[in-house]
C-alpha cells in the first residue's frame, strides 16, 4: 500500500480546493453529511479502479447522499447491542437506586464497572469493522452485504497486514493529527477531519485493491 500517497493524493487534483471545501462543508452539516459518507465510497471506488485523480466531483450529490444514507442505516446496525445494554443497565441502576440498601450500592458500582466494560466492547467492535464495511458497500452498493460477516471476516483475515495498517492510519489522521486543527480554531479542526476521511477512503480503495478476498 502506497501510505504516503493516501495523505497527499487530494492535491494531485487541480480542482481540488472547490471539492474539498464543499465537503468540509457538507460534513458538518446535519443530515446533509450523509452525502460526505457517500462521496468516501465513491473515492474508494475510484482508488479501486485506478483513476489517475480519484477525487471525485460533487456534481452526483443526490448519489452521493444516498449511498450515504443506506451505509449509515446498515452500519447504525451494528450499534444495536450497545444501546440496548444502556437500556437494561438504566434500568437495573433505577431498580437498585430504589431498593436504598448498602447492598444496592454495592451492586451500583458492580454494575457501573461491568458497564464501562460492555460499552467498550459493543462500541469498539463496529469501529473495528468500519473499514471492511466501507469496503463491502463500495463493492456492492447493497445494505445486505454489509451483514455477510464469511464476506468480511475473508477480506479482514485474508489481508491481515494491510487491513491492520488502514486502522492504524485512520486512527492516527482522525485522532492525533486532525485535532492539532483545532488548534487554530474550530474551521481548522473541520478541514482536518475531512481531509482524514479522505486519507481513510484512499486507504480503504487500496485495500480493495490488493484484497484477496475480492479477486
């Protein structure tokens, strides 16, 4: 995988300041922002076909916005089992709150533990998966395929090295890299992130690429 070409290939695109602005834009804005989860899909398409410039336009923005749309509905899926354990464990805090026992505090803090735990679990889970999720849309544009765990557990395992190296990348451009931006101010902060879902799309094209899994 080309690593340094995910961080400066936006550059490469004489039109890329008016794209990337519009996407900066668009993903800060509520409900319209499920059009810059569709614009990475189609990056990560454009990577996979081997566009000299993959950044794609904005011209496709009803496209954009759907495919966005239905990644977050398959994805949104995936969180289910965390938000029911916040469900069940509200309702044991309010049952133990009630019974006013030294006990029921006890429990309080068994469960407070066991709760931090279980939310790591259930959460870091999807996030793990969220390149391989891109990857099967992108291949597929069906919600369905975002559920066929053989599919994703062949395109995860059978290319272990690089799919470890997207995750690693992503996390270092979205969580140490992109908040140094708000350092300068929150705009600042903005242009980073979305540069970084950028740097995530090319990496995951590349993925694509070299994946086994889809020869």
């Amino acid at each position: 995988m080309d690593i340094g070409k995910s961080f400066t290939f936006i550059f490469d695109d004489e039109d890329w300041v008016k794209q990337f602005l519009i996407g900066s834009l668009i993903s800060m804005i509520p409900i319209l922002n499920f059009a810059s989860l569709g614009y990475v899909v189609q990056l990560i398409r454009n990577v996979r076909d081997g566009y000299e410039h993959p950044l794609p336009q904005w011209e496709n923005f009803s496209e954009h916005f759907m495919n966005g749309l239905k990644l977050f509905v398959g994805m949104l899926v995936y969180f289910i089992p965390a938000f029911l354990f916040i469900c069940v464990f509200v309702i044991a805090m309010i049952g133990l709150e009630g019974m006013g026992t030294g006990n029921g505090e006890a429990l309080i803090v068994v469960l407070a533990i066991c709760l931090s735990c279980g939310m790591f679990l259930l959460f870091i889970f999807p996030l793990l998966l969220f390149p391989a999720l891109f990857a099967q849309f992108a291949q597929t544009d069906e919600i369905s395929s975002l559920f066929r765990f053989g599919e994703i557990m062949a395109l995860i395992s059978q290319n272990l090295a690089n799919y470890l190296i997207v995750l690693a990348i992503t996390f270092v451009a979205l969580d140490i890299i992109a908040p140094f931006g708000a350092i300068l101010c929150f705009v600042g902060f903005i242009f980073a992130k979305w540069w970084a879902y950028l740097v995530f799309g090319n990496l995951t094209g590349q993925l694509i690429q070299e994946n086994v899994a889809y020869e």
